[in-house]
C-alpha cells in the first residue's frame, strides 16, 4: 500500500517527476534486454539474423501497442476512479478489465498467429531471412497472453501511482531475459527463436512480481459480486481502450507499410534499421514514462475536479518532454556510433555498410527527437482528461505521415525520404495533439 500515491495533492513538476523516474528506469531495462537480444543475435548468429529480427518488428508491434494501449486506457480509468475516491467502482473496474483482457489474450493470439505468413509476404521479407522471421513471429505470438497479463498488472499500479514497482519487475526479467539469451542463442544454439523464447519467459517473470504486489494492495481486493458481469462498467472502459487500440493499430499499420519499402532496399538496409530501431526504443523509453506519468497525473486530477492542477501539470509536462528530449539527443549524438557497433562488426562482410546506414538513421532521429517527446506527453495528458478522439485523430496523422513517406516520398528523394518517415510522423501528430489539447484545455477553467 505504500506505494500507491495520491497525484492530488503536492507540487506536480515534482510529483511527475518521481513517477516518472522509476518508470524510465525500467522501461529503460525492457529496452536494453531488448537491445541485448539484437546483440546476441546480431554476434552470435549473423547479420542475416538480425536482418530477420527486425523484418518481424512491425507485425509483432502491432499486436504489442495494441495490447499496451487498450490496457492503458482501461487503467485510465480506474486512475480516474481512484483520484474520486470511488472504491467500489475502482473494485468492479479492475474485475472488468481483467476479464476483458482474458477474452482479448486468446483472441489476439490466434490473430496474430494466422498474421504471421500473410503479412511477412505482404510486407516483401527478402527470402533468406523469411523462414527466420516466421519463426521469431510465431513463438513471440504464442506468448500473447503472457505480455497480456503483464501489461495490465503493470499498468494497474501505474493508475495507483505506483511506478517502482514495474520498475523492480522489469529489472528483475532484465537479468533473467539476458542470461536466457546466452543460454538459449550461444549455449543451445536455438538461434533467433531462443532469442523469443527468453523474452517471454522474463516477461511472465516480470508479471508474476506484479502480481504478488497487486495481491497485497487492499483497495483494489475484489470480492465474488465485483466479478459479475456489468456492462455500464465495461462500456466504460471499453471507451477509452478501444479508440486507443484502434488508434495504435493504424499506427503499426502505417509502420508496417513503411517496413515494405525498407524490406525491398535488400537484407543489409533491414539490418541498418533494425541495429537503429532497437536504440530508438532506448530513444524513447523515457518519452514513454512520461507518458505514463502524464496519464495518471491527469486522470487522477480529472477524477478528483482539480482543474487547476490539471493546468499547471500541463505546462510541467510540456518543459520536461523538451528538456529530456535534449539532453537524450545529446547523449546518441556522442555515444550513437560506439553502441550500433555492439550489434554488428565493421570487420564483418558487409557489416561497415549496415552501420553507415545505421548511423545515419539515428542521427537524423536524434536532431528531431523533441517532436516524439511532445507527441508521447500531450497524447497522454489528453487520455487521462478521458479524451480518446484527439489521440485516435494523432494515429491518423501518423499512419498519413509514415505511408506518404513510404509510398510518395521514396518516389521523389529516394531512399534518403525513409530516414525522415518516423521523425515526420512524430511532427505531424504532436502539431494536432497540441492544437487539440489547447482546445481541451481552454474549455477546463484553471479555478
């Protein structure tokens, strides 16, 4: 219980912040075991396998934001409950959610297993890494309902106020994933679906922390009545998760048209992208807890009718995207090279191109990295004031950026046009989250 935190009450910039910081920390370690299974991959099996990896990051993260969104948005509003001091709603919303999120695991599952063929075909995966790629894909999805279970129980705590312990957990499945990875990869020699296969076994180690604390926290105890069916209840969440799923699914859509045109530019661009696309998770794992910290600051604070606070949280949310987003720009700008080369030699047959391409990608990203920032913080802020349009409007913009990126500016600059695909899709949807949360915020006087 001691870890829940009330977001009504102290300075916000301050109580952002430490919400904030443990939450980056352990977004930070997903990232690196992350990383650390494109490393493994990358030495210990071949740049063809790490090429494979990467043609699959699209197809997997459109079942994973899916997931990761629609349990926000259900944790949205238990975070709104909780700032209203309303128990018994918070009781039957958490009951509500997890059913719901039993009924979607199974579903998405043998969705994204009937996915994995047609959309690597789709998406043009050159041949000598396809059967690597499937493989990856199909052993990542049959896991569905363990990235499920850990991405609610997480995101239940977050509503709480309580970001050390998804911290702890993803710590904890750090270490086990990377020790996995040298036994699974470099020990049995399962090569890329070993890589898959420690994943998931750090994320169900990562959900089972979760669990036992969530088992401990008094409020959320649910009796036999909570668990009866209520639609009211899951109407209610099903209006913030579902536009934020459907928002993300557009989104990887988007991404996965643009992987099209990447996949067609040869087996080393792939690798070129993939080396860069694995750090831009460490690009913007800190976006993302400020997100985080965003949505349950605001909700908690909408829920309690404080709109004073929900103005003044606005303006502390909007200086630290920009002040994190300079000082992580910084850092990749100077220590960019040394960490792509941990994925791939230069000495290697064609690893000094993979890199040149690599390079390139992450520098652009970095000089344009404040858009991202702004993007990840508005677009939380307004779903934790219970708006779910203007987000779901900000994936249309993105989906728009990304295809035009891929389809009509590839035609007119080149291939040079797919470095800027993500950057102008960042900037494109925070310019209409901003606009949009303006007009939010205009209608919530600051009393």
């Amino acid at each position: 219980m001691s870890r829940i935190k009330d977001m009504t009450k102290g300075k916000p910039a301050k109580l952002l912040l430490f919400f904030a910081l443990p939450l980056m920390i352990g977004n930070l370690g997903q990232q690196l075991y992350m990383v650390a299974d494109a490393v493994i991959v990358g030495r210990g099996v071949g740049v063809e396998a790490l090429a494979a990896v990467g043609a699959t990051d699209w197809t997997y993260w459109l079942i994973l934001w899916t997931i990761q969104a629609m349990t926000q948005g259900f944790a949205t509003r238990l975070s709104q409950y909780f700032g209203a001091g309303d128990k018994q709603e918070l009781r039957k919303g958490v009951a509500m959610s997890i059913s719901l999120c039993c009924i979607i695991g199974v579903l998405f599952t043998a969705i994204g297993l009937a996915l994995v063929y047609p959309m690597l075909k789709i998406l043009k995966t050159p041949e000598n890494i396809f059967d690597g790629a499937a493989a990856y894909l199909i052993t990542l999805f049959l896991g569905t309902i363990i990235v499920m279970a850990y991405n609610m129980a997480a995101a239940i705590l977050r509503a709480l106020g309580d970001g050390k312990t998804p911290m702890i957990a993803i710590g904890i499945a750090a270490c086990t994933n990377i020790g996995l990875d040298l036994l699974f990869v470099l020990g049995f020699k399962w090569g890329i679906v070993g890589a898959a296969v420690a994943t998931l076994i750090a994320q169900l180690i990562a959900f089972l922390y979760c669990f036992f604390v969530l088992r401990k926290i008094t409020i959320i105890r649910t009796s036999r009545e909570d668990w009866k069916l209520d639609w009211p209840a899951i109407i209610r969440l099903c209006q913030l998760g579902i536009p934020l799923a459907l928002q993300h699914i557009l989104i990887a859509i988007g991404g996965m048209i643009l992987q099209s045109t990447i996949n067609s530019c040869g087996f080393l661009f792939v690798a070129g992208f993939t080396a860069t696309n694995k750090i831009y998770g460490l690009l913007e794992s800190s976006a993302i807890s400020l997100g985080y910290a965003s949505t349950t600051f605001m909700a908690q604070n909408y829920g309690a009718g404080l709109n004073a606070r929900i103005h003044k949280g606005m303006r502390s949310i909007t200086i630290m995207a920009v002040l994190m987003s300079v000082c992580v720009s910084a850092v990749m700008l100077v220590a960019g090279k040394p960490i792509l080369s941990l994925f791939v030699s230069s000495g290697e047959a064609n690893g000094a191109e993979v890199l040149n391409v690599a390079y390139h990608y992450l520098v652009i990203m970095s000089c344009l990295l404040w858009f991202l920032y702004l993007l990840h913080g508005w677009r939380s802020a307004i779903q934790g004031l219970g708006n779910a349009i203007i987000p779901m409007l900000s994936g249309i913009a993105e989906f728009v950026m990304r295809v035009s990126a891929a389809l009509i500016f590839t035609r007119i600059w080149g291939n040079e046009a797919i470095f800027f695909a993500e950057p102008c899709a960042w900037a494109g949807a925070a310019i209409l989250l901003i606009a949009g949360g303006i007009r939010i915020l205009k209608k919530i006087p600051p009393i």
